[in-house]
C-alpha cells in the first residue's frame, strides 16, 4: 500500500517489488472510484505478470523439446516426478532451497539498493572453500553447535570481504559496479580453485579437495528426513530482509537510495556509508549460503566445483519483484525444475543444463512481459 508520507520523489522512482500500482490507483488512473473491480484487475494483472512468464517459459521449452525429438509430456512429468512427488526427491528439492533462497535475500537487498551484485559465485565459492577448510580443523577441539556457528560466522564474513573492493569503489569513485562484482566474482572462482589445489588439499587423497566434514558433524536434519536445517536459515534470512526493506527506516533508506541517489544526497542521507552496507549485507548472505551448501550438504569443495546458484538466482528475483514471499515461490519451481532436471535428463537424454535453458527463456519472457505491461499502462494514462 502506498504510503503518503514518503517523499514524492521515492515514490516515482523507487524500483517495484510487486504491483506497480494499488487497487485505488488502478481505479483512479482509470478514472472509476476505488472499488472492488479495481482490487479485480490489480490481482488479474499480478497473476499475469507473474505466471505468464512462467507458463510461456515451459510452452517455449516444451517446443523446443519436441525439435529435439523428445517428448515435453514426458519431459516434465519425469521433472514433477523425481522434484516433486518423490519423497526422497522433494526432501532434496528442499534442502536446495535453503542455498538459493540465502542468495536470493541478499539479491533482494543489493537490487532494491539499486546495486547490481554480480559478483555472487565468487563470494559463494571463497566462503565455501574457507569453510571446508575451516569446520574439519575446529572439530576435534570444539563442540559441533560452536564448530557449525564459526562455520557459518566466517562464510558470511570471507563473503562480505570479498564484496569490499566493488563496494568502495562504487560508493567513493561512482566506479560501474557490474563491471568490478564480475571481475572479483572471476577472479574468487579461480582463487578457490587454487586454495582447494594447494592450500587445503587434503593429504590423505589424491583427489584435489578440502577434508571432508563428517556427515554426524554437519547441520542437522528436519524431523527425521534428509532435508538439511539450512532450509529454516534460508526461509528465516529471506523473511527478515523482506521485512526490512519494506518495513524499517533502514530499508526505506536503502531504496530511497537505490530509487534516487541525488534525492537522497539532498535529503542527507549518507549514501556512500549506505551503499557499503548494502554490499556487505548481500555478499555476507551469499557467503552464508556457500557455508550452508558446505555444511549441510557437500561436507566439501572439489577442485572446480562451481555450481554459479547465484547467476541462476537472478531471473528468479526478477520474477518475484524483489519481493521475499514471492521469491520463495519461485525458489521452489527452480528447484523442483533442477532436481526433477537431472533425472529427467538421464532419462530422456537431454543434457544436464537444460534447466538453464529454462531459466533464460523465462528471463526472456518476464522482458518481454515488462515491455507490454509498460505499453499497456502508458496507453491507460
């Protein structure tokens, strides 16, 4: 709901994290009182912003299944199978949530500070790498629930470490900030990759690796299942920061800035300091999420290991509008489509990063979508 007592300027510029209107704009924009057919169109508009990317998506990628001589009937439904209806898969399709949802809360920062954080896998992967370093050497000398809190402690910190270089460079320089996240996100990857090589190989295998934590000795599980605690750190992070953004003073700071940086100059809020903190804020929740990854379910890195979640996350934040509770929504489908992906792959003969396809048809389809919605609106004025 629009807030009349935030500035003029906030609400003009201020990036959507849903409907772009509300039912008593809608009506007034349309010339018609509020009313019940205003809420109507409003809920009509949001549903078809936000599943006919999704729909268009699997309808492209089904056509495209059919070229390639593979049947997308069958296709998904070995997807809803393994992702969805199988015990085992869905308790896997959770535990990769709680990953892709911790990068998706601090996306949602970053973008709603209007700061394009892009440097996510390089994060990810150094956190994760300290991480499978760190946890093994603390075991024998300190109690599991210590070892797991430094464990997830020192993957937010080595994340929002790493973010430090863009972040100042940006808020003191005004330097492109997509240009440097992606630089230090190339430049952590090959870093971790090293570290596993020669620092922390371990020496009892051949294999180029970090020691391996001891499955008794990672996050616990969920009531008698599979599913990894780092679900509930996941949900938790992304609820907290959605609550944040939209209902504190420091997160109406945060999208005054991203909304209008010389407004908010004007208005003396300290941007620099601000758009540091927003930095650190998201690049220490992908850092937990490469801590998550490490503890509750690799229990190692691998030479080369680099799974690029938070690539993957972006179009997923975009579709919800940078809105927490419709990022889990879609947090969920992407896992469901990436666990069900594998064995549908494996059975249909489609290659593993077919998903991927998905996920770039749909960023294609949400353009798209924006592109008309903006079209249609402007014709309504």
């Amino acid at each position: 709901m629009t807030d009349i007592r935030r500035p003029d300027h906030e609400r003009r510029h201020e990036p959507p994290s849903g409907p772009t209107t509300t039912p008593a704009s809608e009506d007034q924009a349309a010339g018609n009182p509020p009313g019940r057919r205003g809420t109507g169109r409003a809920w009509t508009r949001l549903a078809l912003m936000t599943l006919g990317p999704v729909m268009g998506a699997l309808l492209l990628s089904g056509l495209l299944l059919l070229a390639l001589g593979v049947d997308p009937i069958a296709y998904y439904g070995f997807v809803l199978e393994r992702g969805l209806i199988n015990a085992y898969g869905l308790q896997a399709t959770f535990t990769r949530m709680g990953t892709l949802l911790l990068i998706a809360a601090g996306l949602i920062v970053a973008f709603r500070a209007g700061l394009w954080n892009l440097g996510g896998d390089g994060q990810f992967l150094l956190s994760a790498v300290a991480v499978a370093a760190l946890a093994p050497l603390l075991t024998p000398h300190l109690p599991i629930a210590l070892v797991l809190l430094a464990g997830l402690l020192a993957g937010a910190a080595v994340g929002a470490a790493w973010s430090m270089l863009p972040a100042l460079l940006k808020a003191y320089q005004g330097i492109n900030e997509v240009i440097t996240t992606l630089m230090t996100s190339f430049l952590g990857i090959s870093l971790a990759n090293v570290l596993v090589k020669l620092a922390f190989h371990d020496p009892a295998t051949t294999v180029p690796q970090t020691r391996t934590l001891a499955v008794a000795d990672r996050l616990p599980r969920l009531f008698g299942t599979t599913v990894s605690s780092g679900l509930l750190l996941g949900l938790g992070a992304i609820i907290v920061v959605h609550l944040v953004m939209t209902r504190t003073a420091f997160g109406l700071k945060l999208r005054v800035v991203g909304a209008n940086p010389r407004a908010a100059i004007h208005a003396g809020l300290p941007v620099p300091m601000l758009t540091v903190a927003a930095f650190a804020i998201s690049a220490a929740l992908t850092g937990l999420a490469g801590a998550v990854e490490i503890l509750g379910v690799q229990g190692n890195v691998r030479a080369d290991w680099n799974p690029a979640y938070s690539l993957t996350v972006i179009p997923l934040v975009f579709l919800a509008r940078f809105n927490g509770f419709a990022a889990i929504g879609f947090v969920f489908l992407f896992s469901v489509l990436s666990i069900g992906g594998e064995s549908a792959a494996r059975r249909t003969g489609v290659p593993n990063f077919f998903t991927l396809v998905v996920v770039a048809i749909l960023l294609v389809m949400l353009g798209i979508a924006e592109y008309l919605d903006k079209r249609h609106r402007t014709a309504r004025r």
